[in-house]
C-alpha cells in the first residue's frame, strides 16, 4: 500500500492502491528494464551477511557451503 507521505513512489499509484515497483537503471519504476546491477549488489551484500553469520569457528575439520 503507498502511503501519502511516500513522494517518490506516489507518481505511479493513489494513495491505498496496492503496486509492483522496482529499482530500474534510471530510478523506480513499474515499466522498464530494471538495473541488474543494484540488485546484484545486494545479493552480494546479504550473501556476506550470511557467510559472516554461519562461518565456522575454530577447526571443524569440514567445510560446509551454502552456495
């Protein structure tokens, strides 16, 4: 749901209106090519979030992979 207080995403919808969006090469958008590049970006970011969070401590004697 947008709020009204949401100036950025308010171009696309009315106020109470349910929308898909997402980060496009020029910005938010509900239409064109999204940026591939941000969202890889991310997905780099959570994934050493993870690692960090399930990285063994001390000598295990194994390696477990999460990806």
């Amino acid at each position: 749901m947008i709020n009204t207080d949401k100036v950025d995403i308010s171009k696309y919808a009315m106020s109470g209106d349910v929308v898909t969006f997402y980060q496009g090469i020029t910005g938010l958008t509900n239409s064109e090519v999204y940026s591939s590049g941000y969202y890889l970006e991310l997905i780099a970011k959570k994934r050493d979030e993870l690692l960090s969070v399930v990285e063994p401590q001390g000598d295990v004697g194994k390696q477990l992979s999460l990806f």
